[in-house]
C-alpha cells in the first residue's frame, strides 16, 4: 500500500447508487497482540467497516 492510502472501494460513487455500506460494518474485532503484526492485520478490518477493540499487554 502506497501512502496516502486510497479509499476503499465501496466508497465511490458507483456503490453509492447501489446504497452498499462497508462489509464489515457491526463486526467487531479483538486484537490481542504485542507485536507490529496486529495492528498491520487489523488495519484491512478496519478498512472494511469493522470496530478494532485493542487490547495490549501491561
């Protein structure tokens, strides 16, 4: 992925006149993880409409 980031495919205009929403939307998602990998994993989740709840280490 290059930066800046481009927006996720169901947010053009195209899938707007098909009244699509992301499909992850309602989902939510448990990260447990302390290392680079979980946040790198969640990010496509997060992309796709999902809610991350993160929960790191002491």
């Amino acid at each position: 992925m290059g930066w800046p980031r481009s927006p996720p495919p169901w947010n053009n205009n195209a899938s707007r006149r098909f009244n699509s929403r992301p499909p992850l939307r309602g989902v939510q998602v448990g990260e447990f993880c302390s290392t680079a990998a979980g946040p790198y994993g969640a990010m496509p989740l997060a992309d796709m409409g999902a809610e991350i709840v993160k929960r790191e280490p002491r």
